[in-house]
C-alpha cells in the first residue's frame, strides 16, 4: 500500500516525465539532422515507457487507497 507521499511524488514524476516527451518530440520535429531528430524521439520513447510504468504504479495505488 503507497502512502500519500508516495503517490504525490509518482505524481511528480509522472508529470516530469510527460514534459519531457512533449519537449524532446517538440525539438525533434524542429530539427533537420535526422540523426539528432531519431537521438531525440528515442529517448521521448524512453520516457514515454515511464510515464506507462508510472501510470501503473499510481493507478494501482490509488486503487489501493
């Protein structure tokens, strides 16, 4: 079982991470280097497969609460 805390950083961290693949897609679809452009959309992807992980985790433990 989380507690509040827990859930307030998952929260957190959940919100940082979405801003970062809104940013990284942002800038990737601003550059011409394709080489920089897919550096930029993996690690979106990257940060995407933890925003899932921490949807996860949160919703679990809200269900919990």
């Amino acid at each position: 079982m989380l507690t509040q805390k827990e859930l307030l950083q998952l929260e957190d961290s959940l919100a940082m991470h979405q801003t970062c693949v809104k940013t990284l897609n942002h800038f990737a679809n601003e550059l011409q280097d394709s080489q920089a452009r897919q550096m930029l959309q993996q690690m979106a992807q990257k940060h995407q497969q933890h925003v899932q992980m921490l949807s996860k985790h949160l919703n679990a433990g809200q269900t919990l609460q």
